[in-house]
C-alpha cells in the first residue's frame, strides 16, 4: 500500500480528485514543479508570498515571473498582465492567499488558450469553493497543507486529474523522501501540544520575547536572509531539493521526512475535525470582515453559504509593522507577513521583477493577516490600540473571483 494512502484517500473524497499524501505543501508543490515544468519554465506568480515557495519555484530549475497583483487581496490580477509576459510563460503558480481565491476562472481560460499548465497552491485554501467548485480543482495540480489547518504542524496534499499521474507521483515523492527519525515524529507530534499549552494558560507573550532574546527564532524580519551568493552557486546544480535545502526548510525542517504511523494517525485524527475547525473561521471571518479594517476583497467574494473559511483575514492597516510588536503584548502573534514582495526581496537576479509592482508593494506593507480564530481578541485589541483603518492612494475596484 502507498505510503499515506489512507489520508490520501480522505482527501480524496473531500475534492474528487486523485491526491498524493506528501509530508508537507512544499513538497507538494516541487513535485508538481518537477512533473509539469521542464527546466528553466517561466512561471508566472504572485509577488506577496512565502519566500520558501520562491526558493521551491527555484530548487524545480524554474524562473518565477512575478506578476501585478489586486491591491486588495495579493492574488494576481489577470488583466493587468501584459500580453508579452503571458506568451512568454511556461506555467501559472496560485496563492489563494490566506484563503482568499485567486481568480482561478479567468487564470484556468488563459491557460487553456495558451496549453500551458495552471498549478493551483491551495496552502491556505481548504475548504474554500469558487463557482461552487473547491480551490484545487481547477487547476493541473493542486498543492494542500494539513499544517495550516486543524492545528496540525505536518501534512500536506497533491491533487492531480487521474490515477495514473498520482501513481507516477508517488514513485517520484518516495525518491524524495528522507527516511524517519523518532526524534522527528515526537517532536511533529508533541508541537501542537505545547502550542495549545501556551495559549491556554497565557504564556504567549513571556514565551515569544524569550525566545527573541535568546534568539531561537530562524527569521529575525519577515523574510528569511537571502544569502545571494550561496544561492547563484546552487543555481548550477537546479533542479535540485537537495541543493536548496538549505532555504526549502526554514520553519519546518522535516518538509521531506518521511513520518511514521504516529504522526499520520494523528493527522487523521486532526482531519476528522476539519469541518468544524473551517466552521470556526467561517465565524471569526464573518466578525472580522465587519470591521473598518477588512480589506473589501472579502466582502467582494462573499458566498451564497455565508464567508469563505480562512486561514487568515487580510486587515488593512496604518503602523503595521510597529502594531504587529504591540500585538504581542495582547498575546497574539501575527505570522505570515509576506514583505517585501519577492521581486524586491529578491531582486532581478532571481526572479524577474513585476512590470507594476506598486499594489503589491502597498498591500504586503500595510496588510496584517488575522487569525480568524481569535477574532474577538484581535478586533478587542485593535479597537483599544486605536488603529487606523489603511486605504491605497488610488482605489482599484475589487474584482469578485466567488460566485
């Protein structure tokens, strides 16, 4: 039997779709790189993302085309492409960020005219639906992550069209895959405890700041460390996980262990409770999404079944930088802030810059992404720190991507 067949087979049935159990969405997504993009492919990709799936873009041999984005939700914006960009490109990469659906519709037309494949990552898009469809379904592929949902810190997904594809797949996942380590299993196993342990008993803000002090946290900005020389050298040796591991695993080192029956039957544990964890961030967005701070996109793309289950809620804000280190001592973290976009962080050796990167710009600046979880918390916290709603210099009117 396949390893993971089982939690394959769950999410199997959640989608429709043949799906490849991997332990984790980035190696989700490399091995849909690696079957679908041929080396040196131009993929074109929004620029506010997590710079690890840059590095995952690389380690394939591929070139990441950064493209203009909506101001107000970080996803690409299909119109404001040039022409030239779109005959030049060899694959489209999504984000869904934070939950939020690309417009995958008009994407998935483009690519058909072109013949090219439309590569969905869905990290933070379980259970979200576009015209009635679930995110994931459009695409070639599609890349899902158990450790942005249901509390689980390993885990992830790839959707692909046909059985006979995810068979090839899981022959090139087991090539990839390191062998298991207990020392790994416990550690993938006991983390969720010690972090439930930690909000439960308000230790938040005392366990933070030490371990800022004593600095045991792999990013001391939003961004990983470059190391551009480092990087040009493994360059000659793409494609190649190996050669970019050193960037593919910063915040879960174990993206390519091969886990045991310990932590997969807790994943299928954690999995059993996904509804009523998407359930719950149904209601934190739907407060949250009444506030001054939503950003419009989620009015935009709201649903006949009520607010899309975010991973987290774009809040457009003044001071975020500044407000994120206030958060803290109300006892909320704020992660996954994507600023600088890629082509700044990165510069032009890389990846090729956006031809309009002032939306991307704006929105990674002034986005703070909540947890809708603790959304009367956060709305508590910003209504006593007297935050000021954030608004682009020039409006651009929102684009609906769910129907």
């Amino acid at each position: 039997m396949p390893y993971g067949s089982r939690l394959a087979a769950t999410m199997t049935r959640r989608l429709g779709r043949a799906c490849v159990y991997t332990p984790s969405a980035r190696l989700a997504l490399y091995l849909a790189l690696r079957r679908w993009c041929r080396p040196g492919a131009r993929v074109l990709m929004s620029p506010v993302n997590d710079d690890v799936i840059l590095f995952v873009v690389l380690a394939a041999g591929c070139r990441p085309v950064q493209a203009p984005v909506s101001v107000w939700d970080g996803n690409i914006d299909p119109a404001a492409v040039p022409e030239a960009t779109w005959r030049g490109i060899d694959a489209v990469l999504t984000t869904n960020l934070y939950g939020i659906p690309d417009r995958v519709v008009q994407l998935r037309r483009r690519c058909d005219q072109l013949g090219i494949p439309l590569i969905e990552d869905a990290a933070h898009a379980i259970g979200t639906h576009v015209d009635g469809r679930p995110v994931g379904t459009f695409g070639t592929a599609a890349a899902f992550s158990l450790s942005k949902h249901v509390a689980a810190t390993a885990g992830g997904f790839l959707a692909v069209e046909d059985a006979r594809t995810r068979r090839e797949l899981e022959l090139l996942r087991d090539d990839l895959l390191t062998p298991r380590r207990l020392r790994e299993d416990l550690t993938v196993t006991l983390r969720p405890l010690a972090r439930s342990s930690v909000r439960t008993l308000h230790l938040v803000r005392p366990v933070w700041r030490t371990m800022q002090r004593l600095g045991l946290l792999e990013r001391d900005a939003f961004r990983m460390a470059l190391h551009a020389p480092r990087l040009t050298a493994s360059a000659l040796s793409a494609p190649s996980l190996t050669a970019y591991e050193p960037w593919v695993r910063v915040d879960l080192h174990a993206f390519r262990v091969r886990h045991g029956t310990l932590v997969r039957g807790q994943l299928a544990l954690r999995m059993a409770h996904l509804d009523d964890d998407l359930t719950r961030r149904r209601a934190g967005v739907a407060l949250l999404a009444g506030t001054a701070w939503a950003s419009p996109a989620l009015r935009e793309r709201a649903v006949p079944d009520g607010p899309l289950p975010l991973f987290r809620v774009p809040l457009l804000v003044q001071g975020r930088d500044a407000l994120l280190e206030r958060l803290v001592d109300h006892g909320m973290v704020c992660g996954y802030v994507y600023d600088p976009p890629l082509d700044d962080y990165a510069g032009a050796e890389f990846v090729e810059p956006s031809p309009d990167p002032s939306a991307a710009r704006w929105f990674a600046s002034h986005v703070l992404p909540a947890d809708p979880l603790t959304a009367r918390r956060m709305t508590g916290a910003l209504t006593r720190e007297r935050v000021a709603t954030a608004r682009p210099p020039v409006r651009e009117a929102p684009t609906a991507a769910v129907t």
